[in-house]
C-alpha cells in the first residue's frame, strides 16, 4: 500500500499543482471504514477548501474532475463531506504484490543512526524490567534496517559507576575478598545481585562507611589498584553474563562503549571545556551547590543541575553530555577498540584506552535514539540542552529520548516463581523491581520459567517430538510470548506481567502468532509433500504468471482483497511504529494480519479444492499473507517454530 500511494501523490500532485495551491505534503490518504467506501480516500479536498473558504465537497467534485484516470485505479467517486475515494484495479494490485514479495519500499531517511539501549549496570544479573528496554531497543534497530538505515546498536556499559562500586565495596569490606577470590564463584551475576542488596542496607544503617565508599569510587575511577581491577573483573564478567541472556530473547549489538574510556581517553576534558568557554556551565560560589559546575536549566527559573560535583567528580549527566556528542561525532576524536565477543559470525567490539591499530571506528551518526525509562527524562533533558548550548542545533534537534514506563509483576507470576512479597505488600495489585532492595525476578529465572511452561505445552500437544526439537521450540515459544507482551502495550503504559496471559495460544498473544505461522508453513509443506511443488516455486509461479482475483465469487473476492490490502500495509506500519516510537502499532497489527489469515484459510480450503483457478488465488493470496506476517515477526524478534 506504500508504493501505491507514493504513486498516487506524485501522480495527482503532477496533475494538480497548476490548478491548486498545494505542497506534496497536503496530499494524504485514509483508509475508509468499510470496503464499500473504497481502498483509500484522497483528505486534499478539506484541507484546501479550509484555506480558500470553499465547501470541501464543491472542492473534491471539481478536484476529481480533473483528476481523470489515475494509474492503479479502478474508479473514483466523491463521498460524504469532501473526500475522494479511490476504488483500485484488483487485479493489477494483486499481481504488484506477488512481484514486491519479500521487499520493502521502504527507503532510508539518515547517513547513519545509533540507538542506544540495554545499558544495565554491570554489577549484578539483569531483572525483567531490562527485558522491556531490549525489546523495544532491538525492535527499533530492526524496523529502522528495515527501512533501509545503516544503524549502531550501542549497549553502552557504566563500568565505573556506583552500582559497581557498592559491589567491590561489598566484596572488599563485607566478604573480605581479594579479587583471586572471584574466578571460585558460580553464577556470578546472581551471587552479585545478592551482595549487592547486602551492601545497600549496610550502608545506609553505617553511614560512617560512606568514606570508605568514596576511597573505592575514586581508585575505580581512575583504575587504580586492587578496587580498579577487581571493578574491571566484575563489570566484564557480569556483561558476559548479560549479552547472554539478552542473546536469549535475539538481541544482538555492535559495540559496547564504557565510561572507563570516556574518563581514560579524556572526552569529558574536552567537553567540558567546551560547556565551560560557552557559558553553558558556571562555577556556583555560594548556596547548596558551591564548587560545584552547574547548568541553570531552561523553562526552570532558578534551578540548576550539577555537572560536576565540589569534588571534581563529574555526575552521569555531564558524562552523559561528552557521550551524546561522541555518537553525533562532534568531539572530533574516538574511543579505540577490542574484541569482546562473537555472536554467530559477528565481532561485538568494546572500547578501550589503549592504543592499538584495528581502525575500527564507531559513533559518528546522524540521528541518535537513547532508550532510557521514564525515570531518567529529566537527565536527557538536560543532556539536549547542553548540545544547544554548545550550538549544536541540528543534534539536538534529532536526539530522541525513547521512554517507555516500568515492568512489575502479577502477584500470581510473583507467586510461580517464588519470589519475596515485602511485607505489608500482600494485596497489592502488582510489584515492583528494586534490584537495590533485592526485590523483583532476574530475567533469567523469568525466562526459564517461561520456557518449563512452554515445553509442558509442546509436550502435551505433540509428545512425539523428538527431545530437542521439544526444547528448541519452547525456547521459540517463551521468547515470543515475552516479546509479544512487551511490545503489544503502549511504551508509556505500566506492564503487569503475567505467565498465563502471555503463554496463551489464544488471543492477542505472542504464541498465537506463532501458531498462526505454523499453519501457513503447514500449507506449503503439506502442498510439497502432495505435489512437489516448493514454496519457493509458488513465490514464482505468482510472478510469473499472477491469478486473477477478479475471478472470485462475489463474497471471497471480498475476503481475499481484505486479507491482501491487510498484508500490504507493512511498510506503512513500520514507519507508523518508527515515527510515534510506539511498536504496539506494529504487535496489533501483526495480531490483526494472523485474525484474518485464520479466518480466510478456515473459510476457504486451499490444499483440497479441486477447482485449479480457486486454488491457485487462494495460494498466492496466502502466500502474499505469510510472507509479511514473517517478515512482521521478524521485526518483533519472534521466531516461527517448525511445529507447535
């Protein structure tokens, strides 16, 4: 449906532009209500009546008088206030998508694009609420290479933060190890999580350790001693552990900048130098925030954000600023980097201070995407703001903080994995994550309870299944089941995650989809094993020598041309999903696509109709159908199982 409204407004923009004073962006089409209504419906007539002070209805008659024939149209006709419906050629249509099958009109907008997510701190193992930040964060990276974007998928890694601080803290002052002590532990990330809560509580009953604290930060950050060595072992071991389990759920990354390199190779110097020769900071002298460099803040009258603090320790925000303008390449100069991993063929590079002569090069986009939770808006407020007061304008202008909210848990998920209720926190409705209280599920054990549940169900539905084939597809099935649940809801609202719900093959579920491309694998695996014809040679034969649909009975044309115009909108969703950040367009769609497959293929049997010209509509019309709802899966990070 892309290309055929690229078409369309260049068409009728060529025609018009000497009888109308309009721009390319004033031709935009609606998709009517109902079918009767046409296929799409040209607005331009309200909008142009609304400027020139005309009836819009007087406007679309006159408009389509002038219009005359248009290319992939069938008829048109005016209708209801002002629009212009367009009734387009069936048959031509059909045989655009058969020849478009597996390609996208999709072209890319940017030199290059870096999106940004993941980003757990690495001092204990990732909870749910990380989930949500990768799906939507590697939803984003596909739907952008979807559309053609060369895009950066950076996890960027706080190596020297406080988080990873409280843990050597807690290894050095509480367990009294040293770091040979470390290589013993087993489950490093779990038993991280634990000692970590450990530490946040003796801290807050002995506030006279802080000072000890403050010793452990400073030696981390300037990698000195046993502390900075041992917060490089834990950082590094804990990612590993991380990229693992991120790895479960498809997500997959390019480079892994850390702050011990930005602090290493000097990129706050630089810009803070910058922000200091602008005015963009000012030295306070006075009041709660004295020695320390500040950013009085816009729209806020008489606030200020500390950039840097009297201890000449700078905060993530000011961190934050030098980063924001590596990855738009405006400090001039690059990490250097290392291997850290390979995952199926690719290098994950991480970046290092030391010298070394791969030429390797990262940063450096055009558009930037930061995927942060809503909790940290102010702190990307702030970091725009230091680009503008750098003269940054256009970045500033293409820097976009993707939020989305938080993740808890039903009490009955809560309840099946055997997690601690807080007391006093028995009835409520949902639970939260606090990884500093110890409270919430570690993603692993989530996804393992995920994948017992899935394989109890394969097992029950097929027990014949070879063993592996059993576990492989569980694994399928509880990654998109999690996807599924957290992309389908809006970014802005609260997920309640709940097991039953997102396991369901019935209704708006990942598995359901799943199913749903099962079936349509089925058909063409069942139509080789008959009659020797390969899905790959169906995809042929409807380019070659495309069936016409206008050879339908009345009621199944109907249904076939829904089903089709259906499945031609992927491109559009896509970039619906990309411009709102919002892939709960995309999940309700591919739910809607799966509704009308079913109900076509239950309605119209394909492998045993005898009548060779219904069959072979229906099966390019299925085939059209399964090749989007692929390709949509796909974007969402859902894999389709061989059999369910």
């Amino acid at each position: 449906m892309h290309t055929i409204k690229s078409r369309l407004r260049a068409r009728i923009g060529e025609i018009l532009a000497g009888a109308y004073p309009i721009a390319p962006n004033d031709i935009d089409f609606i998709i009517p209500p109902q079918a009767k209504m046409g296929d799409l419906a040209l607005t331009l007539p309200f909008g142009l009546a609304k400027r020139q002070k005309l009836n819009p209805r007087a406007v679309a008659q006159e408009m389509m008088s002038r219009l005359g024939t248009l290319p992939g149209v069938a008829r048109m006709e005016v209708a209801g206030a002002g629009y212009i419906n367009l009734f387009l050629d069936k048959d031509a249509f059909f045989a655009a998508r058969l020849a478009a099958a597996g390609t996208t009109a999709l072209r890319p907008a940017e030199r290059k694009v870096i999106v940004e997510h993941t980003n757990i701190n690495p001092n204990k193992a990732a909870h749910i609420g990380h989930l949500r930040n990768t799906c939507l964060g590697d939803t984003l990276v596909r739907c952008l290479r979807f559309q053609g974007e060369t895009v950066e998928a950076q996890n960027y890694i706080d190596d020297t933060g406080v988080q990873v601080v409280d843990v050597v803290f807690g290894f050095l002052e509480i367990e009294k190890k040293s770091l040979a002590d470390l290589d013993g532990i087993e489950r490093f990330d779990f038993y991280c999580w634990d000692l970590y809560a450990r530490t946040a509580a003796m801290l807050e009953k002995e506030p006279a350790a802080q000072a000890r604290k403050t010793e452990i930060l400073k030696a981390v950050e300037h990698g000195q001693g046993e502390a900075g060595a041992m917060a490089a072992y834990v950082s590094r071991r804990i990612l590993r552990a991380h990229l693992a389990t991120m790895k479960r759920i498809g997500a997959a990354y390019d480079v892994l900048p850390c702050e011990s390199s930005i602090l290493d190779l000097r990129f706050w110097d630089k810009a803070f130098e910058r922000l200091k020769q602008e005015g963009a900071i000012t030295l306070a002298g006075e009041g709660p925030n004295a020695g320390c460099w500040v950013m009085r803040l816009e729209d806020e009258e008489d606030k200020e954000k500390i950039i840097v603090r009297s201890s000449g320790t700078v905060t993530y925000v000011g961190k934050d600023i030098a980063y924001q303008m590596w990855k738009f390449g405006l400090l001039e100069r690059d990490f250097y980097y290392e291997p850290f991993a390979e995952d199926e063929g690719r290098t994950i590079w991480m970046s290092t201070a030391a010298p070394n002569e791969r030429g390797i090069h990262f940063g450096g986009g055009s558009r930037v995407y930061n995927v942060i939770d809503t909790r940290q808006s102010y702190l990307q407020k702030v970091v725009v703001q230091g680009l503008r007061a750098l003269h940054f304008e256009a970045q500033a202008a293409k820097s976009t903080h993707f939020s989305y909210e938080m993740v808890a848990l039903s009490p009955r998920s809560m309840k099946e994995l055997g997690a601690t209720i807080a007391a006093g926190d028995e009835d409520k409705a949902f639970h939260e994550v606090s990884g500093r209280k110890g409270l919430g599920v570690k993603a692993d054990d989530l996804l393992d309870k995920l994948e017992a549940n899935a394989y109890a169900e394969v097992a029950k539905r097929n027990p014949d299944l070879p063993e592996e084939t059993k576990r492989r597809t569980s694994r399928d099935i509880a990654r998109g089941a999690l996807r599924y649940f957290m992309l389908k809801f809006t970014r802005n609202a609260l997920i309640i995650f709940d097991f039953a719900e997102a396991l369901s093959f019935e209704g708006e579920t990942g598995p359901y989809l799943q199913y749903t491309a099962v079936r349509l694998n089925s058909i063409f695996r069942k139509l080789e094993e008959r009659e020797g014809r390969t899905l790959a040679a169906v995809g042929e034969a409807g380019r070659e020598h495309p069936p016409a649909m206008s050879t339908l009975p009345a009621q199944e044309q109907a249904d076939a041309w829904g089903l089709l115009t259906l499945s031609s909108q992927l491109d559009d969703e896509v970039l619906r999903s990309i411009e709102a950040l919002e892939f709960s367009h995309l999940a309700k769609y591919a739910f809607s696509l799966c509704q009308a497959c079913n109900g076509y293929y239950h309605k119209y049997p394909v492998l045993n109709e005898e009548d060779a010209g219904l069959k072979a509509v229906r099966l390019q019309v299925l085939y059209s159908a399964r090749d989007v709802l692929v390709r949509a899966l796909d974007l969402m990070g859902i894999p389709v199982p061989e059999r369910m």
